[in-house]
C-alpha cells in the first residue's frame, strides 16, 4: 500500500509532492421507486440463488439485461499467505449459471407484472463494472478505468487538462476508509517496431485519489490476457 493519498496526491519522479487531487463534491439524484423495488427483486433472486448481482441494465426494444458474478470473498488471511498455502483457483459464471438464474427470473418478473420483451442473463465480461467498496476491494491491483462525474478543473493543478474526466490506471487501497486511488504514468505513445531507449527517462508518476460518489463509471480495463488477470502490484 502507498502512502495515504492526503500526503500522496499528483507528484513526479523528482519527489516533489503536489496537492491532493480530491474532490468535496456531493452528488444526491432521486430514483424512480419501480427501478428501485425492480433492483431489490432482481438482487433478492441472485442472492437466493447462491450469485452476485452486478449490474442491471435497460436498453431499447424491451431488453433487461442482468449482469451476474459469483459471490468473492478474502480468500486468505496474512497468516495463511506467511505459511506459503496456495490461493484457491479462481472460478468463473458458466451458461448454465445464466440459464439457472434466467429461468427464476423469468417466473419471478411475470408473476410481478414487470414489462420487458426480452431478458438476457450474462457473466461481467473483462470491462467488469465497479460499482461497490466490495468491487473495488476484490480488485486492488489491477488497472482499470474510471469517469469523474465532473472535470478536475483547477484541482488538475497544469499536471493534466482541467477538462479531462476519464483516467486509466492501477487501483490502490489508502489509509482513508471509503477512498481508493489509482496510480498511472502518461507514457508517450510508440508505433509498432519502434525501438524504445533504455537510456530514455520513465514518465512521472501520477495518482488520483477518489471516493465513489465522485465516480459516473468505474470498469475493468478491458485487456486481453490469456494467463488471466495478474495484480500490477504483484508484477513489480
């Protein structure tokens, strides 16, 4: 863990600390009550059913669509990490955990009257939306995407633009409850073939400290690896 982000903030590689990109901001919207007792309904079943729900999404023509997981819990506490026991492999939904949860669903919204002409059921696919402390919990280390509902503005200090809004990087714990932040280098883009200078000096490191009501959208970054997901902490 780095150090906490109040003292960590926007810096570069000389050690020259700026002022914390943090945000007072308080966002409080009303839900429409049927989309809220829908969620409930919808959750209610998933769980039942032994699932996470993810997401639930209304597009046009009709369709529902539902995102599920399996439900994720610490697997190992320090103490069996110190003893060298081997981390449980990591599972994933299969179509007959959709058809499963597809089936309860389908009888559950007749029976409630919820208008929709068609339901699809899927797993979270590798842009996995972040949306609860659990989420974010479960994926410490990995690089992902997120969507500020509002631009940094003077709070980006000339270290980015004031208007940018969407960042990519390695997400961390902090020492603050509730606050996470993630840790990226702007990188200048190369093409294909081109030799890259050992000699050439690595970009400044940044870090964006947020809560998640400061967040429109938080995802996985979508990066294809055939050996799975690996933790960038774990890497270094």
């Amino acid at each position: 863990m780095r150090k906490n982000p109040l003292e960590y903030g926007l810096h570069d590689q000389t050690g020259g600390f700026s002022p914390p990109v943090f945000f007072g901001l308080c966002f409080i919207g009303k839900r429409d009550s049927s989309a809220v007792v829908l969620q409930e309904t919808i959750e209610q079943i998933v769980k039942g059913l032994g699932y996470e729900l993810v997401d639930i999404e209304r597009t046009g023509g009709g369709l529902l669509r539902v995102t599920i997981d399996l439900p994720w819990e610490p697997q190992e506490s320090e103490s069996v990490k110190a003893e060298g026991v081997p981390a449980a492999v990591e599972k994933f939904i299969m179509v007959e955990d959709c058809e499963r949860v597809t089936r309860q669903l389908q009888f559950a919204l007749e029976v409630d009257d919820v208008p929709y002409q068609r339901l699809e059921v899927s797993s979270p696919g590798i842009d996995r939306p972040l949306k609860t402390q659990k989420d974010f919990e479960r994926f410490v280390g990995q690089e992902i995407d997120v969507t500020l509902k509002q631009a940094m503005g003077a709070q980006a200090l000339g270290q980015v633009s004031g208007l940018r809004k969407k960042f990519r990087g390695v997400l961390e714990k902090t020492d603050t409850p509730g606050t996470w932040q993630i840790v990226w280098a702007d990188e200048p883009k190369t093409k294909p073939g081109q030799r890259v200078s050992k000699k050439r000096e690595p970009a400044p490191l940044h870090a964006l400290g947020f809560t998640l009501d400061e967040l429109k959208e938080a995802r996985l970054a979508p990066i294809v690896d055939f050996k799975g997901r690996q933790s960038k902490l774990q890497t270094k």
